[in-house]
C-alpha cells in the first residue's frame, strides 16, 4: 500500500474492463436462457450454453484482427454466435423478436453485487469510465438498466480496435486528456491488464473466483504483476483511499 | 402535441447540445472572471469578456474546418483564443497554472436551473446524451462536477467533425445503434437543429432567452420548423410525456 500511494495520487481515472470484472455474465446467461425455455420448453444445459456463447467471441474478434470480417459490434458478433447455437441446440421456433430480444440479453447483465456501490465510493476520486470491447450502446443500456454511475462510457469501439491492442487503451487515454500514467485499468483478466500496462496504464486487478463458474482455479497475482489486486471493488476503493 | 405523439415514441434518444442549452456559459464565465478579479485586482468588463471568448469559438472551428487548423479539442481552441484575450485585456502577472485553470472554467460552467431536474425526468424515458463540439474530457468533467445524469457523453470529437457538419450526427446515431430518425437533437440554436435534420434526426429547440445576456430578441421558432419547441426541460419532458 505504502509503496503504492503515489500511484493512486498520480492516477485520475479509472477504466474499467465489463464482462466478468463490472457484471456477472455467466450466472445472467443461464437465468435469461432458463426464462426462455420455461416459455418455449427447451431443455438444455444453460451453463453450457453460456459458455460456448462466451467463448465463440474471442474467435470471432479474431477474425476482425485478421480482416477476415469488417469492424464489427459487439453486438453483430454475439448474434452471429447465436444464430450457430439455435441451429446446434436445437432451439426451434424462435420468432425473430425472441431472437433480438435473447442477444440483448448482453445488455441486461446484472452487475456482480459490490459493483455499483464500489463504483459510486470510487467515483468520488476519480473519474470513472468503461473500456470494454462491448460497443457504446450496449453499455449505455447495461449502465442505464443497473443503475452503474459511470462519468463517461468508453469502448473499443471508438478506436476500431479491440482490447488487447494498444490503440484501444490509448485512445481512451487520449479522450479523457490523460497521459497513459494518469489512467488505471481494473479488469479481471491479466490479459487484458498486461495490454494496458504495454501501453502504459496503470492496472489493478479485481479478483473474481466465480466468473467461469464455482470450483475454478483463482489466480491471486502472487508476483505482483499488477499495480493493486483487490477482492472486489470496495476493497479497490479501501486500497486507493476513495 | 397530438399530431406530434408517434415522433416521441419513435424517438429512442436525446442528443443536447451543452453549451447555452444546458449551461449558462455567460454568466459563468462572467462569475469565474469576477473571482479571478478578485485575487488579481483587474478591473475587467467580463461580460464583454465572456463574450469575445465566446465568440472566438466559431472562427477557431471553421481554421479547423478548411485545413487551416489540425483537429483541436475545444480545450485548446478556448485555451488559443484565451492567449489572445490575456494580452488584449492586460491580464498580466497570471501564472501557469492560473491560466490553465481559468482555462478550465468551460469544465465548470453552472446547468440552467430546470436542466438536472429535467434530464432526470427525460432519462426515465430515453438515452440521453451529449452532443456537442466540446471534448469527452471536458464534457466528463462538467457531468461530474455538476451532476447531470447523462447515460453517454458524446462528442463532435468522436467523428472528427465539429457540428453543424453531418459527420458530427451521424456517428452519433451510429454510436448508440439507432437510426437517425430515432434520435432527437436538443438545441438552443437553430443552425445545430437545421444540422441535425439534415443528417435526419429529429430536432427540440429549448427557448434560452437569457444566453446572450438580458434584452435580446428571442427566437420562438414561429414558422413550427422544429418537432418541438420547448421553454425548458421540465416543460420538454411534460410535452414528450416522459
């Protein structure tokens, strides 16, 4: 901490990474496809299904890296995901409005339960933004349907590139009229983290054991990779002194 | 208001333009000024002060326009005019960080009286976001430190293009992943307005008589060139039945 306390002073935003770090994605999946087939009788097991919805998208961002797809949303990806799970699951007769409603599901997200209190004692030092690949309406209406009190939505969208790539952390940088030192990353995924740090942000690593499902592996950054590890982001406030 | 009643529900999104629609930039500028005056002892008309920087603005846009200028944030275009103003009005003896900070005034200017109260009635039925030509950090700031409960700050700065050029609504439009017949602009000027119906959104002219200062003409929109016309938020939000 002590070591520490210049970072936290010199810092003047925080972004944020979403899925996993903001919102529980998983655990909002299963529900939003157990309501679905209480509606239309399907059995299937949704934790599976969540998983391979989630995991389709790091394929098909790489496919945008490549040039094998143009710049895509978020949003264009999950739906391209889904329209292959409906026909592999089986899920038949699903209107079209069932269809756009279910993707919306990503809009929906329920924030993990030390998300918006966290945020709103963090908000009070910095100025707190997202940086996620999710596009910017989705998460203005994830923002707008949970209550989370950002100060401004940032996206990848807005470089035209997707996290890891430098230009998306840099051009958050650049909009909040920072230099690359004065912004953090909190995000979940080291991934994600050393990205930010090869561009020069700052980072802090929130914890969260149950992501992926109960009974995984938890990584508690032991070599001090990263600026802060927290618990949860009231922790993280705690830790910055907000 | 009947014949107007299917734009409302079509509408998904409010785009205001900020500087005179939502905040009285004179006659914070004019108080910032009295302060400065205050510490420094200059005897200044800072209402003709106000509105020389204000005016510079316009000019500033359109270097930027033809060529002449690269893109600028507003920051740095209120920052270049403020350099001339400082010598022109013999403001001698400021510091840097005085400058900056006086500088920084356009990240404090004070909302309307009706404008928190307004927005928060506004965003229980739309999006609303900014959509102006000041920049995401400055934008962020003025939010922060004024709390207006935007779901989105957008920008001119997004597209590159400062409005009233088409670019500027357009990404909006693109940003919130609605057509633009689903978006309303909100305006005090009818030039951003006439911007906006071009790129084809929808238009609100907000009536801001006091802008300029007491004793102007005011512009009542007689012709009914505007979906709306609106004497305040509250009065905006009671005619779009939010």
């Amino acid at each position: 901490m002590a070591a520490n306390s210049s970072v936290a002073d010199n810092v003047k935003a925080l972004t944020f990474d979403v899925f996993g770090t903001v919102v529980d994605w998983r655990a909002s999946i299963i529900r939003e496809g157990q309501l679905l087939a209480a509606n239309k009788g399907y059995d299937v097991d949704w934790a599976e299904f969540a998983d391979r919805w989630r995991s389709g998208y790091g394929p098909a961002m790489n496919k945008v890296r490549t040039g094998e797809l143009p710049w895509m949303k978020i949003d264009d990806l999950h739906r391209m995901i889904l329209d292959d799970l409906v026909i592999e699951y089986g899920l038949e007769g699903m209107t079209a409005k069932e269809l756009d409603d279910f993707n919306r599901a990503w809009h929906r997200l329920s924030p993990w339960p030390d998300t918006v209190a966290g945020l709103n004692r963090l908000k009070t030092k910095y100025v707190i933004t997202t940086l996620s690949n999710g596009n910017v309406s989705l998460l203005t209406n994830m923002a707008k349907n949970a209550g989370m009190p950002w100060d401004a939505i940032l996206s990848a969208e807005l470089s035209g590139h997707y996290k890891p790539d430098p230009e998306a952390y840099l051009k958050a940088a650049d909009l909040l009229s920072l230099a690359p030192e004065q912004v953090m990353m909190v995000a979940a995924h080291p991934g994600d983290l050393r990205g930010a740090a090869r561009a020069g942000l700052r980072t802090a690593y929130v914890i969260r054991p149950l992501e992926r499902g109960p009974g995984r592996p938890v990584n508690r950054n032991p070599d001090g990779e990263f600026d802060y590890t927290a618990d949860s982001f009231l922790d993280l406030a705690k830790q910055l002194g907000a």
